[in-house]
C-alpha cells in the first residue's frame, strides 16, 4: 500500500479589489486525493476598487496600506512554515494606471512579487478547484465567480473548462456607478448563447458574497441553493439599512455594502443561463493557486 505524500504547508496571496486575503493550507495527495486543510486566514478590507474605479489610479494611503499587509503576510507564512506560496492580484490592479508601480513598490518595501493575473487567468486558477469536488461524470456546469471588480462565467465539463469570459461586472463597480450598460448587455447575451447552446445546467458559485448567502439560507454542504431561495435573501437584506445589516446580521462593514449588488449579478446570470440551482463550495482563487503550486512541488519532486 504506498504511504501518502506527506503535508507541506502552502500559502496563496489573493489582493482583490474589495479585499486582501491570505490563506495557508496544509496539503497531501493520499489515495490519488488532494487532501487539504486551512490552517490560517486572514482578510483585510483595503478596496482597491474604490480607487482605481473611480480615480484610475491607486492613492499613496492605499499603496502603503497594501505593502504593510504584504509584510505581515510574509511574517505569518515564515511562522506557519510555509513552504511556498504565490500572490496574485486582479481586477483593480490591472486598472490601476500606476499598478506596475504599486507592485514593483510592495516588492521593494516587503520582497513579495506580486503576479497580475489577467481575467482568463483568474478564472483558469479557480477552476484548477474542481477537480477536487465530486462532480457528476459527464454533467455540465456553469461556474459564477463574482469579485469586487469583475465577474468570471465558464462552463465546465468533466474537469475541463469548455467556454470562459470575464466582464468587467463586480460589486464594487456597482457601488460607485461605474458598470457600462454594454457591460451588461454582452453578459446578458453571453448566458443566453450558453442556455441555448447547453440547455439546463447546474450553476457553481464562489465568493464571498455567495458563500454568506447560502449561509442565511440555512443551507448545509452538498445541497444546492435555488434562484427563489438566492431572491428571498436578497429581499430580506434589502429590507434591512446599512447600519442594520452590521449590528443585526452581523455582517461586516465591506460585506454588508456589497452583498446585493452581488446577488444581483448572480440572479441576472442565472436567469440568462436558464440556472435554477447552485452548489456553493467554500473555494475561490486561493484554493486553486495552494493547489497549482502543490502540483507543481509534487511534480519537481519538492514535497519535503
């Protein structure tokens, strides 16, 4: 019987534009499965978005902000024994017309190289995800991703990504007004070319958003979330204020701004792509990066 692979703690760095994330895991592969489990993570709400949607650029306070986080990131993972780890960044960096400069600057104050992931990338990074996931064989897929700054919609089958497009559609776009109505239209058109190309499919849905969703829908893993059950939370969000949804939902200050303007982009995708239902696993794009790096580590032979 051959004896599992051993762990090795690996850590992903995801600066998003509502928020910056750092997970470590501990990894394996044991009986031909990917075995993880989080050990450490930590988020904090920069919101590069607010800038770089509104400005096009990154202020000094918020480039500061983000090479004091990469510094205590890089001091967590040496105390947690990571092995290896990337960070990446996405939506609000690629805007940023000073974006080469901000990581060239978090490089110079922390020694952290920071990659910029184009939207292709991102996608393809949190799809290396469900090959962990106990998808039917044979069964199509369409996977919602949902960020501050964009939002991902592919179509998967059998592990394998068949169709991906990126639009420039997030939560933070929508809080300051800077979606464009074509923006929309093409998403619209993009899931309606998928409903009639592939028929009825069962939706995946990641982020943060989604996740607190399920979650006051009452759901439990490995059931689906329906189209009326995502609707009903987000009326009984909306009939709650701001400062309501804080101190009574206990939702915190950068979700509870957020999480209706994404439903309304998973509920407009879903209506387009004819998706009633939708599984939510607890994976986004640090996942998929622990688990790209894990492979590569087992494949150079790297894994003590």
């Amino acid at each position: 019987m051959a004896l599992p692979s051993p762990f090795m703690r690996i850590g992903a760095i995801d600066i998003g534009s509502n928020a910056v994330r750092l997970i470590i895991k501990e990894v394996r592969h044991y009986a031909e499965e990917y075995e993880s489990f989080k050990v450490c993570y930590t988020r904090v709400p920069i919101r590069l978005g607010s800038d770089v949607f509104t400005t096009g650029l990154i202020t000094e306070t918020k480039r500061n902000q983000l090479a004091k986080t990469m510094q205590a990131f890089k001091l967590l993972m040496e105390v947690q024994g990571v092995k290896d780890f990337r960070a990446c960044s996405t939506s609000a960096m690629r805007e940023a017309k000073n974006g080469k400069e901000v990581i060239a600057f978090m490089k110079e104050q922390a020694d952290v190289d920071v990659e910029l992931l184009s939207g292709e990338d991102e996608a393809e990074a949190i799809l290396a995800n469900f090959s962990t996931q106990r998808l039917v064989p044979g069964q199509k897929y369409a996977y919602i991703d949902v960020g501050g700054g964009s939002t991902e919609i592919s179509v998967i089958q059998d592990g394998e990504r068949i169709i991906s497009r990126s639009f420039r559609i997030g939560t933070v776009r929508l809080l300051h007004e800077r979606v464009d109505a074509r923006e929309w239209e093409e998403l619209r058109v993009f899931c309606d070319a998928l409903l009639a190309k592939h028929g009825e499919m069962i939706g995946i849905g990641t982020g943060g958003n989604i996740n607190r969703i399920y979650k006051e829908a009452g759901k439990t893993q490995l059931t689906n979330i329906t189209v009326s059950e995502i609707d009903a939370v987000k009326k009984v969000m909306e009939s709650y204020s701001f400062d309501e949804r804080i101190f009574l939902l206990k939702l915190k200050p950068d979700r509870a701004d957020v999480i209706i303007p994404a439903a309304n982009i998973y509920l407009e995708a879903m209506h387009h792509a004819g998706i009633k239902q939708m599984n939510v696993p607890k994976l986004g794009l640090s996942d998929g990066l622990i688990m790209n790096i894990f492979n590569r580590l087992e494949a150079e032979h790297k894994l003590v």
